[in-house]
C-alpha cells in the first residue's frame, strides 16, 4: 500500500518531493522572537527547519499548512515491532512547539514477538492468527500458562495476553516464553504463515519439531498530538494524522487493524479541511535563517549511542507492560539527567540525525512517563501496579 501511494504521488507533476532531509523543528512565533508557552493563544505553524543531509546544512521550508504523519514511538523500547524510523519525531517537535499531547502512557505491546537473544530494534512479529489457529503459549515448564490468567487462554486480548507472559517472565527469570505450534497441520500453517514459516526456519527453527521463542514487543501507541475530528491540531495551520496523532477512535486500548482504517481516515479529513481554507492563509516570509553560530562538529559520535541504550533500558525496565510509581519516579530521574546531557549536546554541536533522533525520544520517553504517573489507576494498555483496579479517571490525560 505505501509502495503504490508513493507511486502515485511521484506520478503527479504538482507534488515536490524533498528527500535526503530530516526535519529539526517546527517554525513557529517563536522563532521571530516572539515568547511562546502553553497559553498563547493562536499559536502557528509556518513550515519546519530542515537538515539536509546532502549539504549537511538545515534549510527552511515554509507552508501555509503543514500536515505531521510521523508514525510511531516504538525504538524507545529496546525490543519493537515497529521499524527504525518509529522514534516519535512528530509528537516531540509538536510538544516542543508547545503543542498539546494526550494519553501517551498508552503504549500497546504486541505479545508475540519473535525471541532472538542480543537483539535490539525491530523484532519479527508472530501474528494473533497463529494462536487462533491452534497455536498455544508454555511457560518453561511445559504449562500452558494462558488458563491461569483468562478463561478465554490463548485468546485473550493482547494487554491481557502480554501482562501474562510477562509475569510467566518475572517468575521464572527468562527472557522469553513458547508458541507450541508442533502440533498443527505442518501443510496449512506453511500455506496461512508462509513468512513465519520461513524467517523460522532462516534462524534454525522447524517449528512442527521445536517450540517458537517468543516475547512482548512495543508495537502501537493510542496516544499523541491532541487532534479535534478533523485532524487539526492545538497549533494552528498544523494538522497530524496517523500513529502521531491522538484522535480519540482507540480510547485506552487499540484493536487489530483499526490504525490503518484511521490513518486513511483522518489523511483524507486532513486535507478536506485544509482545503477549505488554504487559500485564505499567507507565507509567513520573516522567518529567520537557522543559526548554528558556536556549534562544533562533536568529538564522540559513540556518546549518542551510549545514550540511546541507556534510554531503551530505562523505558523497557521501568515503563513497560507493568508499571508502579516507584519504577515510573526512577524513570523520571534517569530521564531528567539524559535530557540534560542531550541538550547539552544539541546547544554546543552541529545535529546529525542520530542527535536529533536521540532528543525526540527522550522526549517522547518523558512524555509516557508523566502521563503514565497522573494516571492513578490501570485503564487499557496501561498497568500500575500500586492502583490495579480501574478508577474514575475516564479522561484524557493532555500535556
């Protein structure tokens, strides 16, 4: 589907595509000199800074509309389904614009993820649809665990699913639980599963012989960039749909393939709103070339990626499918010092995408944090162990 889309916009002469560049920040009063805070009112979006990453310089590029569908957050996490480039870019730069953000300690995590030790990023997804076919969770006793936690076992939802398998985790000290598949009709699970099959066998797994090794990933977030029903966000002239955005159809807990629905949605509700006034709004020409005066090329490349890490053992050790208030105020503290370091960083160097990466996630990383600590209760995909039952709380949480 992305592949056709962008096939089709490469086909119309009217659209510049701009590649090789990777947005710094939106441009708003604040950088005409104007001070900015979560009270202004009418604050607007007139376009973005941009590093291009073929003059290694950061360019202005200004619109009367600017539209964010930056996909997810999920490599905050040491393990996700989600691929590479999900580090939260649009929720970070709009909080930083002093945007609104709700809900964000929604994190969904995908159950099932295939295990394969020492791996960091983008885990390999083993579909619901297995365990719907028959396939069934083991503990590393041989017991099919699921029956101890729902009636409905290996088909439970996924928030009740992921919290079982990672309570069978902490009991026993492993890093993964097991999909028994092997007693399945090998015929029809190759014929339904191919790729599973394949990527499988590829690291050494019959799986009508072996038990699959599997583990929660972090796979969706319901939270983001507080839009109203049209996609429009707190900012005006900017607009956000897809997994950034926060339009209220998930509530606290996701279902299967709904995310695709509302991306096609709200895209479309986007532009039919933009269109309706696009003509009535101006370049904004006095916008200030970015400054990079006092910037130093950074010496250690490697402090980035340190940081990085650190960030994803925080958020997957203290912010993951089951929380407390304890872990989620040592998460803070860990991510107040990390901040401080990064900032440091962005002021006295000249950004590189890894930089610039690194600072939107540990926003993002922040962002989760608080909203998970005002949240008082477990509601949906989020789980705190201090408040188990679900409370009074049934409202969005906006930063």
């Amino acid at each position: 589907m992305e592949r056709a889309l962008l096939q089709a916009v490469e086909s119309f002469s009217n659209i510049q595509l701009i590649k090789h560049c990777f947005v710094v920040d939106l441009i708003t009063q604040h950088h005409r000199g104007y001070l900015v805070t979560k009270s202004t009112p009418d604050i607007v979006c007139y376009g973005v800074y941009v590093l291009n990453r073929e003059t290694n310089t950061i360019d202005k590029i200004l619109s009367r509309v600017t539209v964010l569908a930056t996909g997810g957050v999920g490599q905050v996490y040491r393990t996700t389904t989600n691929p590479a480039i999900a580090t939260g870019d649009g929720v970070a730069m709009a909080y930083r614009a002093k945007g609104r953000i709700e809900n964000m300690e929604f994190i969904q995590f995908h159950p099932t993820a295939l295990y394969e030790p020492g791996l960091r990023g983008q885990a390999f997804l083993i579909t619901e649809a297995v365990r719907g076919e028959g396939g069934i969770l083991r503990n590393h006793q041989g017991d099919d665990f699921m029956r101890h936690y729902d009636t409905r076992k290996d088909l439970a939802p996924r928030d009740i699913v992921a919290r079982a398998i990672d309570s069978e985790m902490k009991k026993s000290g492993t890093e993964h639980v097991w999909l028994d598949c092997r007693h399945l009709d090998e015929k029809k699970f190759k014929e339904h599963f191919p790729n599973i099959y394949e990527k499988c066998l590829s690291i050494g797994i019959n799986i009508h012989q072996q038990q699959i090794p599997v583990a929660p990933a972090a796979h969706y977030s319901c939270g983001g960039i507080k839009t109203n029903e049209w996609g429009a966000t707190s900012i005006v002239n900017l607009y956000a749909c897809g997994e950034c955005a926060s339009t209220g159809v998930h509530g606290a807990n996701r279902l299967a393939s709904n995310s695709l629905l509302e991306a096609m949605v709200f895209a479309h509700r986007c532009f039919t709103d933009a269109k309706n006034k696009i003509a009535t709004i101006d370049f904004q020409q006095d916008i200030p070339d970015w400054n990079a005066k006092g910037t130093t090329e950074p010496r250690e490349m490697i402090l980035i990626t340190q940081s990085l890490k650190e960030l994803q053992q925080i958020m997957s050790d203290y912010v993951g499918i089951v929380r407390n208030d304890i872990r989620l105020q040592r998460a803070s503290r860990r991510l107040d010092l990390l901040f401080e370091e990064t900032e440091q960083l962005y002021q006295n160097t000249t950004v590189s995408p890894q930089l610039l990466e690194l600072r939107n996630m540990i926003t993002i990383g922040y962002l989760i944090v608080k909203c998970a600590s005002f949240r008082k209760e477990s509601r949906g995909l989020h789980y705190n162990t201090d408040y188990p039952g679900q409370g009074s709380m049934a409202q969005n949480i906006v930063l």
